[in-house]
C-alpha cells in the first residue's frame, strides 16, 4: 500500500521509421495503380535496401514490416507482368494458327 503512482521506466529507445521502407510501400502501391514498371521497380530496390537498414546490427530504424510488405508486392507484380506477357504471346500465336489453318 506504500507503492508510489509513478510512470513506468522505459530505457528502450525508439528509433524512427526507415524512409526507405516507407518509399518501398509507397512504391508498391503505386505500381498496382499508376506506374506498373517503374513503381516495382522502386518497390524492389528500396525495399532491399530497407531491409538490410533494419535487420543490421544495431538497427538503425525501424520498418521492417513496411520493407517486407514491399518487396512481396514487388516480386506480386513482376509474376502479374510475366503472366500478362505470356498470355499475350499465346493470344498471338494462337491467332497466328487460326490464320495459318484457314488458308489466308
């Protein structure tokens, strides 16, 4: 009953959010909406950089998620554009054999 009301101590500093995994999220937003190759692109390079910022030792800031969350929709992206360019290429060949079948 003679305990004092007194804050917590809390010795954890807090570190500040990377830029570059805010930039890397940004990014990858972006590359779903505006800016498909570039915004992936982007998503990828700073993501990467992003991760080796806060998995250092000692880490120099925070973030991890946000890197994480954009590299995976980076890596989404470069699957979607390789599968539009595949479906593409059999939409092509496809019309390629149907001409070539009738006699044209």
């Amino acid at each position: 009953m003679d305990q004092q009301n007194l804050p917590p101590v809390i010795n954890a500093e807090v570190l500040p959010s990377s830029t570059l995994a805010i930039v890397s999220l940004v990014s990858a937003i972006l590359g779903f909406t505006f800016v498909p190759i570039i915004g992936t692109i982007v998503a990828l390079i700073t993501g990467y950089m992003a991760r080796n910022e806060t998995r250092s030792i000692p880490p120099r800031a925070s973030g991890d998620g946000m890197a994480t969350a954009g590299i995976i929709m980076g890596w989404v992206q470069v699957a979607l554009l390789v599968i539009g360019v595949c479906c593409t290429i059999a939409y092509f060949v496809f019309i390629v054999g149907i001409f070539a079948a009738s006699g044209q």
